[in-house]
C-alpha cells in the first residue's frame, strides 16, 4: 500500500493518540457517548481494571448504589470502541432485562438475552454457536452452567459477572454453578461486581479471587491456615497486598464530597398474628420438625426448610400455593409408587433466590427417605398418604385465611414512615435557612 505524506502525517498523529492503560484519556471516546452522569469513583474503578495488561481480570466491590453497573459498562464500551465484540455478561435471571436496557439507553450497547428459547431459535437459524454475536451477550448464572461447552470455545474479550458474590463458594465441591462458570471462562479476562465480597468467612475471598487468578493464594489449605483467623498485623497487611492489585473498594464514606445521600432511619412497627395465622405457623413448624418427610427432596431438606420458613414468615398467601405443590408432587409419587425427586414447579415462582441458595447447599445425606427414584415399601406409601392429607390440611388453612395481619400493620407503618419523613425534611429546610 502507498501512502501519500498526508496518509502518513495522519497515520502518524493517529499513533500519538494512543493512550496508556491507566490514562484517563483511554476512556476519552466512550465518555463522550455515555449517556450518564458519571463520578470520579466510577471512572477510577474502570481505570482500575484496565490498569493492569498481564491480570486476568478485577473484582470491584463498591457499596451498594455507587455504581458498579456503570462501570461494567464503561468497560463493555470500551472494549466494544475496540472493536471487539466477544462480550459476556452473566447476570442473576431477574437481571436481564435491567442490564440489557441500561447498556442501550446509557451506552448504546446493543445486547441479546440468552435463554432457552432464543437459544434454540437461533440454532435452527443456523447459528451453531449463539454465543458468538455481535452484541454484549446477557444470560443467567443457571443458562451459563448449562451451556459451559458453548462458553468455553467462544473466544471472550471480557466476561462481567455480577452479584459475583454468589460463586463465593466456589472452592467448595459442592457448589455446581459456580464451578461450570468458573472453569467455563477461566482463559478470559473477567470483571466481578459484588457489594459483598465477603460475608461469612474469609474463604470467600479465597473463592473469589481464584476466579480472577488461580495463583493468587496458592492453595486453600495454605490459606487457610495463614489468612482464615488473621491473628497479627503482619497476616492481615499481606493480604490486604494481595487483594490490591486484584480488588477495588469504594465505600460511601469515600464520596459523600460529590454523591449526596439521604440518610436512612429504621422504624420498627410491630404486629401481633392472628389466631389462625399462628395456627398455621405451628403446625407447619412441627410438620417441618418431622423425623422423615417424602415431599421434600431427600438431597435438599436442609434448603427446602429454609425456603419453606422464609415464605411462612412472609404471609400465608406466600406459602399457599408452596404447599399446593408439594401435595400435588407427593400424589403423583404416590400414583406411579416413586419417591419425589424434585422441586414442586409453584416453588420458582414464590422464591427467587432458590436457585442462588440450592448451590450453597451441600446433600443432607437423609437416609430416612427412599432414595431418589426408587419404589418405596407399603408401609412407606401410607406414610406419604398420611403426608398428603397433612399437607392439604395445611393449604385449606392457608386458604382460608383473609386477613394479612402483617400487611395491614404495614399501611400504618408507611404513615409513620411518610409522617417522619416530612418532619425530617422540615427540619431540614429550617436549618438551611438558618445558616443563609
């Protein structure tokens, strides 16, 4: 190719623009697009994750309501000003549709949601591979499990997982999801968004960070026995060094200067069940409390109980058709003589962190119940008829219960709510004019 002095000249100015990985100016183009107000913080943790080439990725773990969406997006962006357009994003199932409406209103990013319906639609288009698009592709943490060989032979320029905090166990066995998606994307640069990097243990951190770099720690047990109880100053700063260059944290302490918040202020109201209401509470509990139980998955008791709890604590209407479910699943059991071994359908529907919580849990190792599939014995079929009628009694209970007592405690609540908050403002507006 011949180039005039002019081309040169151009090409040649083109060359200077070039900006380092940790220059502000890298983010100049697609700053000019975005369609949001951006804050410093935002920018500096894009910057962050850009900062260094040779990493396989960064966590960034502001505080709620900072940003971290923003920022992803500040990344998708650029990659995508790149020309590149092998982009992942793997989101809670609620999230999708969020995500995809941000990245086009904010970023002009266009996305399609992968599931299985579309997924299979674009395989009978011809398309043998859905994954490879040219759009930021957006699919569920389950959808990402399933389709990990799909993952794995799409060359990524940059796979986004948010609320990564739910692949905190990812060093645990037991924890499916989170193993498929790691070992699905562990050869491509990653960003991780969590408010929560670490919950319960310090082994959390551990699991996420090995996502970004299975060498960071070395091995669990060498952390473990080093960093879990962090008895000395000197322990505690060298992991504070390591999780530097991989993790960002901006607190909203940080940037109170330019963010401004409204302070928040709990009120208690309480609430007194009624007669029925705590009935049914009762006998569930004992149900719950129960030896043996054939409704319930044997590998998933411990989960299904806890399920169960939450949505009897949240009103009866909640736990209705749960119980409906469980019937209904326990009969057709009983009709073909199997044992369940599944999740009645109604359960998604009430409780949408059931697939977040299943993959935490580990089997309980029930050996009460028939194993998964197998016949049960006459003696066992009349006690999973006895289990039916409970059940029905419990959804006939449920049913005929009108009065929420909690939600209408609730009405009162936001009165006192809406009441203080007008008085906070008030007093607010007082105090300004004080001070001018």
């Amino acid at each position: 190719m011949n180039l005039t002095d002019y081309h040169a000249k151009y090409y040649a100015f083109e060359l200077t623009k070039r900006c380092s990985s940790d220059s502000v100016e890298k983010l100049a183009s697609v700053l000019a697009d975005a369609q949001v107000d951006l804050n410093p913080h935002q920018v500096e943790a894009a910057l962050f994750a850009f900062n260094n080439p040779f990493s396989r990725g960064a966590i960034l773990a502001d505080e709620v309501g900072l940003g971290k969406t923003i920022e992803a997006g500040l990344l998708l962006s650029q990659r995508w000003a790149e020309r590149k357009r092998r982009l992942l994003v793997i989101v809670p199932a609620n999230l999708r549709k969020q995500w995809s409406q941000e990245l086009a209103d904010k970023f002009y990013l266009p996305s399609v949601i992968l599931e299985n319906r579309s997924f299979n639609d674009f395989i009978c288009a011809g398309n043998l591979n859905p994954f490879k698009q040219d759009a930021v592709i957006l699919c569920s943490y389950q959808f990402a499990r399933k389709m990990e060989p799909y993952i794995r032979r799409t060359s990524w320029a940059l796979v986004v997982i948010d609320e990564a905090h739910r692949l905190r166990n990812v060093y645990k066995t037991s924890s499916k999801i989170a193993l498929a998606i790691k070992q699905a994307v562990a050869n491509f640069p990653k960003l991780l968004l969590t408010a929560t990097p670490l919950q319960n243990s310090l082994l959390e951190l551990y699991g996420l960070v090995s996502i970004i770099d299975n060498y960071a720690f070395g091995d669990i047990k060498s952390y473990r026995s080093r960093f879990t109880r962090l008895s000395n100053e000197i322990d505690f700063a060298e992991l504070k060094e390591r999780l530097k260059p991989l993790c960002k944290r901006t607190l909203r302490r940080h940037v109170l200067e330019y963010v401004k918040y409204t302070n928040r202020h709990a009120l208690v109201q309480e609430f007194i069940p009624s007669p029925e209401e705590q009935r049914l509470y009762d006998i569930v509990s004992d149900y719950l409390q129960q030896a043996t139980l054939y409704a319930l998955p044997a590998s998933q008791r411990h989960l299904m109980t806890l399920i169960l709890r939450k949505l009897l604590a949240s009103s009866t209407y909640a736990i209705s058709g749960t119980l409906e479910g469980l019937a209904q699943k326990l009969e057709s059991a009983v009709a073909v003589s199997e044992s369940v071994d599944s999740l009645p359908e109604e359960l998604p529907e009430n409780w949408e962190d059931m697939e977040e919580l299943a993959d935490e849990w580990e089997d309980d190792g029930d050996t009460t119940t028939p194993p998964e599939g197998i016949r049960p014995t006459p003696e066992q079929l009349a006690d999973m008829r006895r289990e039916i009628a409970q059940l029905w009694e419990f959804h006939s209970l449920a049913k005929s219960i009108i009065k929420n007592s909690k939600g209408e405690v609730l009405l009162t609540a936001l009165r006192k709510g809406f009441k203080a908050a007008a008085e906070a403002q008030k007093t607010q507006g007082e105090a300004t004019l004080q001070q001018k």
